[in-house]
C-alpha cells in the first residue's frame, strides 16, 4: 500500500511539473523570437533599405536577415514593409509576395507573440514594427523558431526527469519498506484486520470484566482505563492522559498505584471501599494495574468476627445460665424461696439494667444495638465495657452506619488491646455538638507511642496477626476516611493513667432538630461516678 502511494504520488508529480513545462519552453521561444526581431527592426539603415531599393533575393534587406537568421539560429527572418509585402525569406521564391499571416497587428504599431502556422509550418513567433527615424512604421519584421526543437526541449527534458522520479520512487520505495518492518516489529507480525479484532475484545474484555483495570505510561499519567476502575477511584473519563497525582489525592492509594509501594496484592482504600492491587510493569517504562473490591468481603470478614465473638459470648453464658439453674433448683430444692425470687430478680435486672443504661443515652437504635453487643461480648472476654456519662445521642444521625462502621472498629480495637489485661477496661463516649457527633473510646491497654499515632491511620499498619479470612489493617484507615468524607478527622492520644484514646469527629452528622438534651427526654440516670459499667 505505501509502495503504491509512492508510486502515485511520484506519477502525479512529474505530471505537474511537466505539464507547465511546455507552456514555460512555448513562452521562452517566443520571447525569443521577439528579442530576435527587436534586434533585426533596430539594424542601422534597415528602414532606409525598404524605402530606397525593392524587394530582390540578393538586395541588402534579403541579405541582412539571412545573416542574423544563420547567426541567431532562427528558422527564418521575415521583413516586410507597410503594405505587408515581403523584402526577405528563407526561400527567395517568396520574396515580393504578401505574408501568408495578418500582419495588420504589428504594422499598427503593436508587438506580437504567438505560436502559429505558416509557410514554413508551425513556428514561436515575434513580430516587432519597423521604425524610421522619424519613428513611423515603415514596415515589419516577423521572427520565427521552429516549434519541433520547443518539443524536442521537452522531450530532452523527460529522460532527466524520470531520472529523479525514479530516484525519489527508489527512495520512497525503501522507507516504506523500512516503515513496514519496524510496522510490523511493534505490532508483532499482526495484520490490520487481526488488530481491529484485538481492539475490539480488549474493548469488550475491559469494560466487561468486574475488576478495575489502569494503564499507566513512562511519565505516571492515566493511558487507559474501564469503567469499573472509575467506580473504584472516583475518576472520570476526562482523567485520561493526566497524571495520576494530579486526579487521586496523597495518601497510601495513590503511592500503590504509582508504584511507591511495592508487594503483591497491596490493600488501599479509596472513600469507603477497600481495594486490593496489583501492579506490573510494563517494558515501556510504565505499568498496568489490576484493582478488586474487597469492600463486601472485609465487611463479611468484621461480621463473621462479631459472629464468632457472639457465638463464644452465647456459649459462656450458656455455660453461665446453667450455673445459675443449678443454684435455682438446689434453692428450690433446700426450700428457699425468697432467696430463689431474688436470685432470678438479680441475674435477670442485670442485662436489663445494660439495656436500658444504653438506650437511655444512645436513640439510635443501630448504634444501641451495637454497644449491648459489644457488652456482652467484652464481658465474655473479661472486659467491662463502661458507658461515659457525657454520652448524648439523639435519634437523627443522616448516616447510622458511617458511625456504626467508626464505633464498632475503634471499641474492637479497644477489646484486642485489653483483652487478658488486668481490670480490663473500656470506656465508651458518644455525643451530639450540634450537628457534630463525637465519638471518644478509651482503654487501659499499652497503649500507642507518640511517634506511631499517625501512622496507625494509614492502610496495611497493623501489629496483629491477620485472620483466616483476609488481612488487617483496614478498620482505623476507615475510620479516617469516613471522618474525613465529612470533614472531620480522627486522632490517638494518650489516656490518663495509661492507655489509648481514640477520638473521632464527624461533622454534619445529625440533621437539624431539637436540642440534644430536649431530644433525650428521659435525662438519663447517672452514677455517682460518673459513668455506667455495662457488662461487668
């Protein structure tokens, strides 16, 4: 194909130099033919000649213009005078005739150039006028040059310039052949048609599959990517081409897909969802990476933990209900009645009181829910789990689960840290600044260094052995990121007396209402202490 327009092209233009070309070597001929006859009309003594003598093969008009005809090459040297008779010829025979042209132009005074046909054939002419010295037309002269060698000039010039077409096609012919192999290198011998079917499934493979795919050249900006990596990263088509830094904001995501963190199936978090990806250079200096949601699956990962907690709370108190129906029926046995009525009164006001201490201060009833749980389950694991007195929170939370996913992250991450501790202790404090919610969790366990507590915040930190079903170090960068998503932000501190405090604050949480002391309504009971132990 490049061959062929090569080929073309040359043709083409060696026709469109050759076609001017003779319209040029036409015009050169007859502006020469012109200047021959300027010259013969200016000969000295030319016009007295015509007036002094008469027309003869061998008078001193005739020979004049067979002298400048041999001297300048012409085919002839026409001289007439004003009534268009001839004084010279070529063939003397004609010498005395009239011209077999008009020559009506040119005795007017005008000069004249034209290619036309003649005694002699078909010739480039120039007619000048013939001046006396007064200035007067005298006469004429006529100069003509043989139109054959005009043609033979072209036809001269043909050779030659199919000698540089050919050279020029040689040329083209070796870069195309050129181009085709280095075509044919980068494209791995594949040919158009097989091309236009891979663009096609990768199209249909792309946007296809359910796992985010990302194209990355030498210089870190965007090549290509499908529309479940937009979903995953929040990107949009526009991003394409721009660098990855410049769309996605700092933090461990961005530095995973550009590489700055190494490893295989590294754990990001982009908004809400937990990714999973796998980055692999490409010999172009850039890369490809490969993104999966995790989201449900470290969501049924937390819930299938909560489940086992539960299931080991329900086994203890299983093993504790039959405790306490042995010590009712041998009081039942022995006959002590009173003592059997406020043995169950006791055991029974207990879970209760837990209840109802939560449900006093926390109305949601996602999150309430999640605290009596919670209490059951660090009961079980000898932990008491203490609700502050300073915990206020109506019922009108714009997004429960958010706070849900906050708290039940940092009160697990509280119970791993005091479980097996001596006088374990977690203390929980939920309240209502306005529309803000606070959320403050706090242990007596080892607590964080100073100079790690920015950097449990980050995706993958964790000192715990991962669990059979996926890996840890995602529940704190969560809490970061959701507290973030509203424009708040979370923090580590040190607790009095030892231990962590967890601190998060989420703003615009709760939609307008009534004051949170109004929205409470019960007042809560609280404990000369200053808070309610729950699950003790």
């Amino acid at each position: 194909m490049q061959l062929a327009i090569a080929t073309g092209v040359t043709a083409l233009a060696t026709g469109l130099f050759l076609a001017p070309l003779g319209a040029q070597l036409d015009d050169q001929a007859m502006r020469r033919a012109l200047a021959i006859a300027q010259t013969t009309a200016a000969e000295h003594r030319l016009d007295d000649a015509l007036e002094e003598s008469r027309p003869s093969r061998h008078g001193p008009v005739q020979n004049a213009a067979e002298r400048i005809r041999a001297a300048t090459g012409a085919e002839y040297v026409v001289i007439m005078d004003k009534h268009g008779v001839r004084w010279s010829h070529t063939d003397p025979d004609k010498i005395g005739h009239h011209v077999s042209t008009d020559p009506g132009p040119v005795l007017s005074g005008q000069e004249v150039m034209q290619i036309d046909e003649g005694t002699l054939g078909r010739s480039a002419r120039g007619k000048v006028p013939l001046r006396d010295a007064s200035g007067a037309v005298v006469g004429a002269v006529s100069v003509g040059i043989a139109y054959e060698s005009v043609q033979q000039r072209l036809l001269a010039t043909v050779p030659q310039l199919l000698a540089y077409a050919g050279g020029a096609l040689a040329m083209g012919a070796l870069a195309a052949y050129l181009v085709a192999r280095r075509l044919q290198r980068r494209t791995h011998d594949l040919a158009f048609s097989d091309i236009s079917a891979l663009l096609a499934e990768r199209e249909a493979m792309l946007h296809g599959i359910r796992e985010g795919f990302l194209a990355l050249d030498g210089r870190g900006r965007i090549r290509l990517m499908n529309d479940e990596a937009q979903r995953l990263l929040d990107l949009r088509a526009e991003d394409i081409g721009r660098p990855l830094d410049a769309v996605l904001p700092p933090g461990r995501t961005t530095d995973v897909l550009a590489g700055r963190v190494s490893g295989a199936d590294l754990l990001a978090v982009s908004g809400q969802r937990v990714l999973v990806a796998n980055r692999m250079p490409t010999d172009d200096g850039g890369a490809v990476v490969t993104l999966r949601d995790r989201t449900e699956l470290e969501r049924l990962g937390r819930e299938l933990d909560g489940t086992r907690g539960l299931i080991d709370a329900l086994r203890a108190q299983d093993h504790e209900h039959a405790n306490r129906l042995h010590t009712l029926l041998g009081l039942l046995e022995l006959g002590l009645y009173e003592e059997s009525v406020e043995f169950v009164t006791r055991a029974v006001g207990v879970h209760r009181v837990t209840a109802e201490q939560v449900t006093e201060r926390v109305h949601d009833p996602l999150l309430a829910a999640l605290l009596v749980g919670k209490a059951t389950v660090a009961a079980e694991r000898g932990v008491a789990l203490r609700i502050a007195a300073g915990t206020r929170l109506p019922d009108r939370l714009v997004d429960p689960h958010s706070l849900v996913t906050v708290l039940g992250n940092l009160v697990d991450n509280a119970l791993d840290a005091t479980s097996g501790e001596p006088d374990a202790q977690v203390e929980v404090e939920i309240r209502a600044d306005g529309r803000t919610a606070v959320v403050r969790v706090s242990d007596n366990g080892p607590g964080v260094p100073e100079a790690r507590r920015a950097e449990i915040f980050t995706e993958g930190w964790t000192t715990k052995e991962p669990p059979a079903h996926g890996q840890r170090g995602i529940g704190l960068a969560l809490v970061r990121r959701l507290a973030e998503r509203y424009g708040g932000g979370a923090e580590a501190g040190e607790r009095p007396g030892g231990g962590a405090v967890f601190t998060v604050t989420v703003p615009d949480a709760l939609s307008d209402g009534p004051p949170a002391a109004a929205a409470d309504g019960t007042g809560g009971a609280h404990r000369a202490d200053g808070a309610t132990e729950a699950g003790r």
